[in-house]
C-alpha cells in the first residue's frame, strides 16, 4: 500500500510539471510547473553540497546559450517595433524554468528509485497521460469528480463546458495534445528498443494499452495527439523493419510486433463495438478522429479546425517585418493561430530560425546520450515542426528531463533471459 502511494504521489508530481495549472487559493502565476521548479532549485543545490560542486553538462550549456540569444534576438525586435511584448523576450526565463522544474521532478522520482533513466521516465509518462486520460472522461461523466477538479484549478471549466471540449487535471486543447503526442513517441521508442519489454510480455502489454488510451481518449482531448500517434506507429513500423545486429531480425522482435499488430486489431474491433453500442463513446470517437470519419464519409480529410486554419495564413507584409518581424504575438494581434506565422510575424524569419535551430540541437543532442535514440530525435523535430501548422508552442520540456536523467549510451547492459524477467524487474534493479 505505501509503495502504490508513493508511486500515485510521484504520477501526481510528473503530471505537475507536464500539465501545469494554477490553484485558486495562490496568484495565478504561481502555478504547478513554478512550485516543481522551486523544488528542483532545492534539490540541485542539496546534491550540490553532497557534491561539493556546481556542475551542468555542456549540452545543456550550450542549449541555455541558443534559448539567451534567441531571447536578446526578440527583444531587440520587440525593441524596435516599439510594441515591448515579452511573451518570447524572456525565452530564456522559460527555459530555466523548465530546466528546474524538470529536476524537481527528477528529484521526486529518486525517492522511489535511485537511478532514474530513460526507462524509468517513459513509465512515469506514460502513466501520466494514462492518468489525464482517464481523469477527464471522470470528469465528463461523473459530476462529483467535474466539481472537484473545477474547485483545485484556477480557471474552471466553464470555457470547456462551453466549447463541448474534454479536460483533464490542467489537460486541454492543443497544449494537451503537444504533450500526449511526445508521450507516445516516447512510449514506441520503449515498445521497440527497450529490452526489458521485448522480453517480457506483461511490459508490452502496459505499453501498448497505455498507447491505445492516450491515443483514443488523448485525441477526444486534443486532436493533436494523433501526430504523435502518427509518429509513434510510423516509429514502430520502421523499427520492425530496421536491420539488427548481423543483418537479422530476432526471432523476440518478430514475435513482439506479431501480438503488437494483434492487439491493434482487437483494440479496433472493441471501438468499433463501443462505436455502435454506447451514444458517449460514439461522440469521443465523432470528435477525436472527424478527419477519418470525413475522409470515409465526404471522400474529404478535413476537421472543423483545418477549415479555420486555411484562412488563418498571415504573413509579414515587408521586408524588414520578413527580417525581424514586427513584435506582435497571438491570435487577438495577429489573426493567427498559425505558429510558423506568429514567429514570422513576433521576431521575423531570423528569430524563428534561431528558435529552429535551438530545438534541432536539444533533440538531437539525446542521441549521444540514449542508446537506439537517433530515429526517436528526429521524430522529435518532426513533432515541433509538424505542431508549428497550427499553434505555436515548443517542447523543450521533454529536452529538460532527458537533460536530467541517467543515460545509458556508454554502459549498455546485457539483455536478461526471458525465463529469468519477474513482472516487476524494472523496479527492482533500479
């Protein structure tokens, strides 16, 4: 019992820092991912005096040093535009947010397991998201769970109500769907590299149901989620195909992608049931996956939402605005929700560069540190680049946990043998 309390208060911690919300009884400033962060300030300091030293990897210098100038970069636009909007100026606040924040959570996840690694996190991930996932379908249909989560944050759920939009515990709209998008990815990267799952049943089993919720429900959410269920299948395809070792394909990987594409086909034919027998789930799956439903009925892939994005394509109308934008931001100065358009239009083409070229190093900077992590970092451009159609928003905060973590590229272990893996092994030997 204690160990099940200690790890729902650790899923509560990550969910924190990945769904941060205000509490209504502190500023709204002051939300979930600023309290982890102070956290981790706390907890970088603590190992510090363990330490006797203040160490940062030169990665994440280096990353910290691209976020400071493209931060100077749209100051100086917002500067000479003369509009002072801060909301990308002060980039490398965020980012040191972020960095913080994501240690507290490195820091909570220590009290259950000393070494905390890429397979550990990609657990906790995807319990989170599991755990959002299933908190807003509570909250659809259970009115005492509506009323509680709407009295622990800030903003209730009157705008959701409104707009018929599912929310979980600080999940919504597209942030929601940029979250759960990485969270599959990252499920798929563990599905077909991590040997601990190409061993052990039970562990491919957890990953793939957990990837079929977040999948489901995550798009009724937020239709974003299915880029990453996009790439997250894209990801697996490609890995059963990918050449191992001396040019083969083990007899393990092909038995492991043999039950994946067999529970893909059950979990189908379950939502096709549920489709036809139950007027609630008929409405997550008519929202979550319109563009399907369209395309098979209208011969047309399209969503209420591309429809409004196509008229949403505003850019600069100068060169010097092309250059360095003009210093405003958002869909109430811009018209836009567009994010290729919003960089554009906030610090022009060079800031979104700048901005570009910072994520392409953070994700690709996690190849030299996890084994098998170069697929899965390009996968990570793709996802920024892909969200940037329609909101801008970025993800570096999976970039602040793997930056946290113990990595494996150096120290590869041996594969166990299957007859001696016990269901909970993954939490035994770490």
């Amino acid at each position: 019992m204690l160990k099940l309390l200690r790890r729902s208060l650790l899923i509560l911690t990550t969910s924190f820092f990945l769904f941060p919300f205000s509490f209504p009884f502190l500023p709204e400033a002051v939300n979930t991912k600023n309290i982890m962060a102070v956290f981790g300030v706390l907890a970088f300091v603590i190992d510090c005096v363990r330490r006797r030293s203040v160490s940062f990897s030169e990665p994440t210098l280096f990353a910290g040093l691209l976020a400071g100038v493209f931060s100077v970069w749209c100051l100086f636009s917002v500067t000479i535009a003369n509009t002072y909007n801060t909301v990308y100026a002060d980039y490398i606040l965020s980012f040191v947010i972020w960095l913080a924040a994501a240690y507290g959570v490195y820091a909570f996840l220590r009290l259950d397991k000393e070494k905390v690694d890429l397979e550990i996190l990609t657990r906790y991930l995807a319990l989170v998201g599991v755990f959002q996932c299933v908190t807003a379908v509570l909250i659809d249909n259970v009115p005492a769970v509506e009323r509680l989560v709407d009295h622990i944050m800030y903003q209730p759920g009157d705008f959701y109500k409104i707009n018929h939009r599912m929310y979980g515990l600080g999940a919504a709209l597209d942030p929601a769907g940029v979250r759960f998008s990485v969270i599959l990815v990252m499920i798929a990267h563990q599905f077909s590299t991590n040997p601990n799952v190409r061993r052990t049943r039970l562990f491919q089993a957890t990953d793939l149901g957990a990837f079929a919720i977040i999948v489901i429900i995550g798009s009724v959410i937020s239709r974003t989620t299915l880029v990453g269920a996009g790439l997250g299948l894209t990801y697996i395809v490609i890995s059963l195909f990918r050449m191992r070792r001396g040019g083969f394909i083990t007899t393990s990987m092909v038995k492991m992608f043999f039950w994946f594409f067999i529970v893909m086909i059950v979990i189908v034919g379950v939502s096709i049931y549920f489709y036809r027998t139950s007027d609630t789930f008929h409405g997550y799956l008519r929202f979550g996956f319109e563009a399907f439903f369209n395309w098979v009925e209208t011969g047309e892939f399209r969503t209420h939402s591309t429809d409004i994005l196509k008229s949403m394509w505003v850019w600069p109308e100068s060169v010097e605005e092309w250059l360095i934008g003009r210093g405003t931001f958002g869909v109430f100065e811009n018209n836009t929700d567009i994010g290729y358009c919003n960089f554009t239009l906030y610090c022009g083409a060079i800031g979104m560069l700048l901005f570009s070229l910072f994520f392409i190093y953070c994700h690709l900077v996690q190849s030299r540190k996890f084994r098998h992590f170069e697929i899965i970092s390009w996968m990570l451009i793709a996802l920024t680049f892909i969200v940037w159609m329609k909101i801008a928003t970025d993800i570096f905060f999976i970039d602040a946990l793997l930056f946290c973590i113990v990595g494996d590229f150096e120290d590869e272990p041996e594969e166990p043998d299957a007859s001696n893996v016990l269901p909970d092994d993954i939490w035994a030997r770490h």
